[in-house]
C-alpha cells in the first residue's frame, strides 16, 4: 500500500520565512504616498509595528522566524500533505495529485500563519491592542485566536451583513477573546459618516478596513494597531513556511519535482504561501507551470489593469501596486467571501507582469461541483475559496490525461468549509448561479485608476 499521508516531525518545521522579493528578476515597486512619492517606512509607523514594518520593505531572503513563534506553529505545524488517491482513481488520470491541508489550525485555514507571528510582533513592540476587519469572519477568527495566545486585546469590525448572518463565526472570536463590532458602527467616524448617509447599509469589506484604521490611529495611548490578513509583503512572507513544509514533504513520497502548483487568490496570500517557495525554482530554469486561481465574478488578475491603487474604498492606505478593480468595486456577493477583494497582492501582481503565472479565473458553479467531488473522494468539506483551487486541480488533472502525461500536481487546500455549509445548501437547491463581471464594469475601474500614476517595471 502507497502512503496517503506525509508527515514531518516538529523538528522539521522551517526554521525561516523566505522573501520572493530578494529573487524577482525585476525589482518590486514601492508604495506611494498622496503626493506621489514613495512613502517612509515611518509614515507607516501609527498603523503597524516598525518591527513588522522591516519585513514589509526587507530585501533579505530569508527571515529567522522566533523561537517562541515555532513553539506555537507547532500546535498544527507541519501541517500534513496529503495525495489524493481517490480524487485521482475517480478522475482516471495519470497525474499523481497531492494537497497541503492548512485546515488543520485551530481557526480552521492558512490564516493563523500569519497571525501568530503578527500578534507577537505587535506584543514585543509594547503593543496592547489589535484592530481588524474581517468579511465573513475567517480572518478576525485567525486574529482573535492568536491574540489570545500571545496577550493582545482584538477589536474586529465585521462586515454588518455577514455579522447578522453568520454568527458561528463571530461566536469563535468570542470565545478566543475578541470583541466583534458590527461595521459600519458608531464607534468611529468613517462609521458614523456612513452611516448618516445610509442608515440600513449591509457594510462592506472597504468601509470596516477604513473604520479599523481610524479606531488603531486615533487611539491616544499609542498602544493600538492594524492587522492585515492578506495583500501586504509581511504576510505573503509568514505564509511561506507552507511551500516550503511542502518541498520536504513531496521529496519525502518519491517526487522529484511538482510540474504544477496552485493555489486559489483573494489577497494572494495562501497562493503565494504555497507558490513563492516553487517560483525561486521556476526563476532557477526550473519547468513548472503555478497557477493563482480566482472567481470570474472578481477577475483582478485576469481582466484587471496592473495599476496604483488604494487597499480600502476610503483611500486611507498608501497607493499599491496591483493588478485591481478599483478601491470603489463592490463585488457581487458570490459565496466566496474570502475572495472578494478588489485589488491582489503587489508581489503576485508583479510575479504575474514578469510571466512567472498563469492566473485563471473560474465560476461559482464548476467550484462548487469540484468541492463535492472532492468531499465524497477524499472526505473533507472545503471552504469555498478552497473550491476554486480544487476545479483547477481538476482541470489540470484532466488535461495530463488528455496528453497522457504522469505530471505532479500540488494545490493549497486553504481551509475547511464547516462554517460555510450554507453555501453549499443554496448550491444543492440550485439557488446558485454563475456571473460574468460585464465588461463596462472593467472599464469604469480603468477610468477611476487613469488618475493614479502608472505603475511602470524597469
Ligand atoms: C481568507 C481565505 C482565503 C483567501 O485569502 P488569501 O489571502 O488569498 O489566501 C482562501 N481560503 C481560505 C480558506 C480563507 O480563509
């Protein structure tokens, strides 16, 4: 019998984070304040930690990871890799399918990797209080989960529609401690402007990013800060111990190398904490196709421009650059919540102007038939982010047998969907559809961005 499972021991876990930054063969761009010009890792300082601070702008390659952060990585790290023989056996394919399962955290995803690390630092730099925002409440889960661990009090503005709707969520950060607010709400100004102007408003990600900065910055005591789940070089940074758990883990069933790695992209970051690591080795010579996969219905990669933008509808953050919708677009409200973002990662977006990806947008309804394919395969209920990594999973599985090709594919499976059922009800009722983003909607983020100065790679 061939293994399922590939488990490191805790001794095994990366000692470092690796930086894509200090390999891309053209250097990244920086941030740009209001005036145009490049912002000072100070200006930076009211919102984040200047320990933090250093690793968004690091061109180091590798970031020793602390002691006491390992200790707590190892409460689900190494997570394990697992192929997925029955996947395989019902798609007859001669690609060998294997899968990180980051599920395997207390909050339930990748994201706890990043907010582990994120709250420490905030705790060594004498911080005493995190704010947040958080969708459907994956990441203000990770956060407040974290906070606990390392002593931080958590403040999580949470998208009024998804709080009313979806409490299971907002009761996991209220057991690990954290305080979930509602947003918009009274307790901010950005909030009470919002709401002046529209009293029954459902929230969006956009405003309660804006309220969470005001509540950190305003705070007199100087002992508040943000946190950003996604989107910023830190945290594609943290995310990385993932591809590089999984290169040990592949050598140890057998392969030699991966011919395909994706991952599904809402800010990019369990994408790229999978990818980066394997795109070293592409930017090497190295032949292997990595695919960033994302919801038809929130093409940034594949249909928007690579533009300055802000990271929040407020334009209270520094100008990034992005492939992006505009810091105006409201998504349509397909089930992925975690992948309705406008803009995407700065360093995937530029990972993807230097031809290293190949990003692929998919709909809802071939997302959702790859997750129960999977579900009655290998077993477990995938968020409906993941979904969208599994159909191109499926898709790439397909196509080796097309070619008859024994080709290794690898995919980020980025958490369970055990707080997410209701999706797959509405799928089940066929209460689902599909939606195409009409082009017009595209070109009104073109018109909005033509403002901004253009993000040119040299
Ligand atoms: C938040 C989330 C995502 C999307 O965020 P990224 O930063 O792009 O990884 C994907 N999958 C799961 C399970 C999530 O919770």
């Amino acid at each position: 019998m061939s293994d399922t499972k590939f488990v490191l021991s805790e001794k095994e876990i990366p000692r470092q984070w690796y930086n894509l930054a200090a390999d891309l063969p053209k250097a990244p761009l920086p941030p740009l304040g209001p005036d145009g010009n490049p912002i000072s890792p100070d200006m930076l300082a009211p919102v984040f930690p200047m320990n933090l601070i250093e690793q968004e702008v690091s061109s180091d390659r590798w970031i020793d990871i602390p002691e006491e952060i390992l200790e707590i990585y190892s409460m689900w790290r190494p997570s394990p890799l697992y192929r997925a023989k029955r996947l395989e056996k019902l798609l007859d394919t001669p690609a060998r399918i294997y899968y990180k399962n980051e599920g395997v955290s207390p909050a339930g995803s990748h994201k706890p990797n990043t907010a582990v690390p994120q709250a420490w630092y905030n705790k060594q730099f004498g911080i005493e209080r995190l704010t947040t925002e958080t969708g459907a409440g994956q990441w203000g889960s990770a956060l407040s989960f974290a906070c606990s661990l390392v002593g931080l009090e958590c403040k999580v503005f949470m998208v009024r529609i998804s709080f009313d709707q979806k409490p299971f969520r907002r009761l996991m950060m209220e057991a690990w401690g954290g305080k979930c607010i509602p947003s918009p709400s009274t307790a901010t100004q950005a909030g009470r402007n919002i709401l002046e102007q529209m009293p029954d408003t459902p929230g969006s990600l956009g405003i309660a990013i804006s309220e969470a900065v005001e509540a950190a910055v305003t705070d007199e005591s100087g002992k508040t800060r943000y946190s950003l789940g996604s989107v910023l070089n830190h945290v594609m940074l943290h995310q990385t111990i993932i591809g590089q758990e999984a290169k040990k883990q592949l050598a140890l069933a057998g392969e030699k190398k991966a011919d395909v790695i994706i991952g599904c992209a809402g800010g990019g970051s369990n994408f790229a904490g999978l990818a980066f690591p394997f795109v070293l080795d592409k930017i090497n010579g190295e032949d292997i196709t990595i695919i960033p996969v994302e919801p038809a219905s929130c093409p940034t990669m594949t249909r928007a421009p690579f533009a300055y933008d802000h990271g929040d509808t407020a334009g209270m953050t520094p100008l990034l650059p992005m492939h992006s919708l505009g810091h105006n677009f409201v998504p349509p409200p397909i089930h992925a919540g975690g992948l309705r973002y406008h803009g995407m990662a700065p360093l995937v977006s530029h990972a993807i102007e230097l031809g290293l990806l190949e990003p692929l947008a998919l709909h809802q309804l071939e997302c959702y038939d790859a997750a129960v394919k999977f579900a009655r395969t290998e077993g477990f209920i995938s968020a409906p982010e993941t979904s969208h990594a599994i159909a191109a999973t499926i898709k790439e599985a397909l196509k080796a047998k097309e070619e008859g090709k024994e080709k290794v594919i690898l995919f980020n499976w980025s958490g369970h969907g055990l707080m997410d059922l209701k999706g797959y009800e509405m799928y089940f009722g066929g209460q689902l559809q599909d939606y195409a983003l009409p082009d017009e909607e595209i070109e009104k983020s073109e018109e909005i961005l033509k403002t901004y100065p253009k993000p040119v790679i040299v």
